[in-house]
C-alpha cells in the first residue's frame, strides 16, 4: 500500500522526555503526530508518559472530525507506551495497523528521526540564539513545530506542509523574531500617570486563536494576546555571562633572590698566577 499517495493513512508518533528541567505547568513529555503524506506535525505537552493512550484516542477524533478522515496505520518503537494491552486492543476495534521499528533499525522510522533531529538542531538554535531559560524549552519547541509546518521542503514539491494539508496559500506577516522584547497595552489604569503598557518576552504563537504567546518576566507567566508591538532588534533576556573567580591560597613568603642578568657585562677577574708571587 503507498501511504504517500494520501493523507492521514500513515502518522508516525514518538515522544520527547523526560526534560530535566520541569516546564512551567509541570509538563515533562512532548508528543509528535507526523503525516507522512505531507509532513505536517502535530505537537502535544504532557506531564506523563502514560498519557499517550488518552492523548491517540484525541487525536483520532480531531482527525475525524476536522478532515473527516481516519487513520490507517501507526509507526513507532517498540516503547512500552505503545505495546500496552489497551491501546493495541483500541487499535483493532477502530482497524488501524501497529507498525512497530525493530531494534537498532532507525532506518525503519526515519521520518520521525529527522523530525526529531530538525527539531533539536531549531531549538537549540533559536534558544540559544535568544538566551531562552531552560524553563522556557517547551515553548521553543512549540515555535520550532510551527515554523516548521509553515516552511517549504523538497519532499512536498516546494510547498510547505501547511499548504500541503490545507490547500491555501501561506501568509508570513503576522510572523515575529522569537524571544524579542515586546509590549502590550494595558486596557485598564489605575491613574493618569499610570503605563499604557507592559513590557513581556514574546515566545511563540498560539494554537487555538489568533494570539501571540508572551512570557511575564515578574510572575513568569505566560499569557496570550492579539496586539503585540514586538522589538525585533532587542531581546527580552540578556545574554549569558561566565564569571572565573580565582582563589589564591596564601604561601610562605621568601627573600628576594637577585636574578641573574645574563645580559649585563660579565665582571672583570684579576687572574693572579701562583708562581708569579
């Protein structure tokens, strides 16, 4: 059967996780749908890896009911997230095929191991580049997977996996430099002299409206509006800095010793032979 010749019929899954560093809402675990027929993903934040059963049986029904489509097939390891007795019992009452990659075969999955690599080199990137905290990870991740469905890549022919899956043409404008410092007005003011605006960190956009995502500095919150003014030359979080202390612990203290100037004229010796006197 040739998956690539339709949407839907063939999504791979994986999961990213644990991180080391909780997210913000305590969320550990990233899990990604990929379309192998367009590319596009799908990205969902969890707290726990035993969620993946809830989280499949979820995105069955948007498939179903956004694109009145259904899923025919499933690629994965062999994680034990995937191999319980529930989900492969789910998988056979709704007809869909569990394709599992065999040990040491990354060959077999390796349209969500480059997902994962295109991924993790974006992140990387954009956080770095931005000087995001650790703590903020899981929103660079988000941002990454947005830029990436937005993208155009040679497998869909030029077009993007966006374009690929819902048939439109792409609009760049509302698209922000990440981790720029941006301002949002302030609709309420407690005086005359009060600020007509707050100033946040603008981290990415939002999946369920038109709103861009900005993170609070004072409360670390983050909070989604539509009207942000974002300063696309400045960053909201300074650069990281390296400070070296060196100690030096106290030693017996010598007597100064003259060096030797080998430079200097040598002294003049008087040679007095013995046998002279």
């Amino acid at each position: 059967m040739n998956y690539m010749k339709s949407p839907f019929k063939l999504v791979h899954i994986d999961v990213c996780g644990p991180f080391t560093i909780t997210y913000l809402s305590g969320i550990q675990y990233i899990f990604t749908f990929t379309d192998d027929h367009n590319k596009f993903g799908w990205e969902f934040k969890k707290i726990k890896i035993s969620d993946v059963f809830s989280l499949f049986k979820q995105f069955l029904a948007i498939i179903k009911t956004q694109f009145e489509n259904s899923i025919k097939a499933l690629h994965f390891d062999k994680g034990g997230e995937y191999t319980s007795t529930k989900f492969k019992e789910f998988c056979k009452d709704h007809g869909v095929m569990q394709q599992f990659t065999q040990i040491n075969s990354l060959h077999q999955n390796n349209v969500t191991k480059q997902q994962h690599q295109t991924f993790i080199q974006q992140v990387k990137n954009m956080a770095f580049g931005a000087n995001i905290p650790a703590s903020l990870w899981v929103e660079t991740i988000s941002t990454t997977n947005y830029l990436i469905n937005m993208s155009p890549t040679r497998a869909n022919g030029g077009l993007s996996p966006y374009q690929q899956l819902f048939g439109v043409p792409l609009d760049f404008h509302h698209l922000r430099v990440f981790g720029c410092v941006s301002f949002v007005h302030i609709s309420v003011h407690n005086t005359k002299w009060s600020p007509k605006s707050s100033c946040y960190v603008f981290v990415g956009y939002n999946s369920t409206s038109k709103g861009y995502r900005c993170f609070l500095l004072e409360n670390n919150k983050v909070i989604v509006f539509k009207d942000v003014i974002v300063y696309e030359d400045h960053f909201g979080f300074p650069p990281i800095t390296i400070t070296i202390s060196i100690i030096i612990k106290p030693y017996i203290t010598l007597p100064a010793v003259p060096l030797l100037n080998l430079r200097a004229t040598p002294p003049r010796l008087d040679i007095v032979d013995e046998f002279d006197t």
